[in-house]
C-alpha cells in the first residue's frame, strides 16, 4: 500500500511538470504581439536566431497589415539565415520582395536571397540549373541598383566564381570525349565551346586540347589521309602559338608540331632531337602536374 501511494505521488508530479510550459513555449503561443515582438529582438540580438525565427513566424499573421508587417517578415527572413538555413531564408526573403518592393529592407533582402541562392549552387560537376538561376538573379539585382549599393563587390565575387564553375563545367564536358580517346568528337566539342563563349576562362587549355585532338586525330588516320588532317594540326599549332606564344604548352606542342613536319616530309632535324625533345617535356609535364594536384588540394582544403 506504501509503495502504491509512493507511486501515485510519482506519477502526480510528473504529470504536474510535463503540464508545465516554458516562459518561452507560453509566449510563442500567445497573441501578445508587443511581448512576443520585443523577446524576438532580444532573441535576435542575443544570437539565439532559431527562437526569434519562431517567434517572428509565430507573429508574422498577427502583424500582418500593420506598420510592423515588412519588419516582422524581415527579421523572420534574416534570422532563419542568421542560423543558416538558408533554403528557408531564400524562401523567406523572396515572399518579402514580392510584399514589400519600397521596405527601406528591400534592397537588403535583395541582396541577402542572392546570397541564400548561392550558397545552394553545387560544383562544378553537378547540375548547374542553380548556378544559372543565381547569376540571372544577380543581374537582375544589378541592373536595380547599379551604382550605389554597398554589395556590388560581393555581386562581383559571386559572379565571377559561378562564371568559372560553368566555364570549367563546359571545358569538362568537352575534354571528357578527349579522355575517350575520340580525337574528332572532342575538337568539334571544345571549339564548339569557344564558339558559345570565346572568353572562357579555360581559354588556353581549350586550344590546347584542340590542337592535340586534331593531332592525334591525324596520327590514328589511314595513311591517305593523314597529310590532310596533320595540315589541320599545323593550322590549330599556328593558331595557339599566334595567341599564345609563351603558354606552358609551347613546348609539348612545338613537338607535335615537328612530328608533323615530319610526316608531311617537311622535317629536317634528326630524330634524336625529337625524342630529346619529348623526353624534356615529359618532365616538365610531370612536374606542372604534380604542382597542380597540389594546388587542387589547397584549394580543396581552403573550401
């Protein structure tokens, strides 16, 4: 019988306290905008971003229509991303735009959806659909405030790293038929990207790869058309030292170049010289490797 009392003793007071609700449940639950918006300042300001977002969601119909509307709705915005949820705040920050185009916030949660957009883009090998979506926004925010807002430099940081992500994207997906050893598809498929953008970033290794392909397109052929397609060699070769004399590639190329003076009965150095000569490229090849590997691994960490 002792113990049976013990126990519903027990039992009372846990059911006491699982009725108790914090300061702070009661208040989200409550209809007391004026101490609900003061505590999600307080929480805002405090750094505790998850409970002032709450606390502005919990308010954003009350305040709805009133003076405090785009404030409450943009501080729900700014705190979901100040706590790094950022497919909320996008979310957030693009229903305000659409409310509030003239909110003295505007141009802030403007600029802080980009932001929340281009934290959601992927690398380079992924699917760029986000990539483009955000430089679109971009310029978009741009052409609204082209001189006089304290982003533009961000603006131009983002762009430039999401250019160079679909730049490289581009460049890939065209050395990938390199890779497979179809010389012919991958010269049509990275001239084809110098054709869509001839500033791309990968500039020099797209004409790189071109000549080579092409040379090694030749070199594979039946001999009745080697000399033909050795002459479209030499054509890229003169192209890519024409624009780029001094590249890291001029000496691996100047090689090719000679191989095919060669096979078109042009050549009148020694093949001894040839070889010396791959031999000191395959060195120096094998070192501009090593020292790119190690900059991808930088970079890797550093991200």
């Amino acid at each position: 019988m002792r113990i049976s009392k013990m126990a519903l003793a027990l039992s009372a007071t846990l059911m006491a306290l699982g009725s108790c609700k914090t300061q702070y449940e009661t208040l989200l639950g409550s209809n007391d905008v004026d101490a609900k918006y003061k505590a999600a300042m307080e929480y805002f300001n405090n750094k505790k971003y998850q409970k002032a977002a709450q606390l502005f969601e919990s308010m954003a119909v009350l305040t709805s229509g009133t003076e405090r509307d785009d404030t409450v709705q943009y501080y729900w915005g700014l705190s979901n991303y100040r706590y790094k949820d950022y497919y909320t705040a996008e979310s957030n920050f693009a229903k305000f735009m659409e409310n509030f185009p003239r909110s003295p916030f505007a141009e802030d949660a403007r600029f802080l959806r980009l932001d929340c957009m281009y934290r959601a883009t992927y690398r380079y090998e992924l699917d760029q659909a986000p990539t483009k979506a955000c430089l679109a926004a971009i310029y978009e925010y741009e052409r609204e405030y082209p001189d006089d807002t304290p982003h533009l430099e961000a603006c131009r940081q983002m762009k430039a790293d999401l250019d160079e992500r679909l730049d490289r994207k581009a460049y890939e997906n065209a050395k990938l038929y390199y890779r497979m050893e179809d010389y012919l598809a991958a010269r049509i498929a990275l001239r084809n990207v110098l054709k869509e953008n001839s500033d791309n970033l990968y500039r020099e290794d797209i004409l790189y790869y071109t000549a080579m392909s092409s040379y090694h397109y030749a070199r594979l052929s039946v001999p009745a058309r080697q000399k033909e397609r050795y002459l479209t060699f030499v054509d890229d070769y003169l192209n890519f030292i024409g624009e780029l004399p001094d590249s890291r590639y001029r000496r691996e190329l100047d090689v090719m170049y000679r191989r095919s003076q060669k096979a078109l009965g042009r050549y009148e150095g020694s093949d001894e010289d040839l070889k010396l000569k791959a031999k000191d490229f395959e060195r120096e090849r094998k070192a501009l490797e090593k020292e790119s590997k190690k900059n991808e691994t930088r970079a890797g960490k550093v991200g």
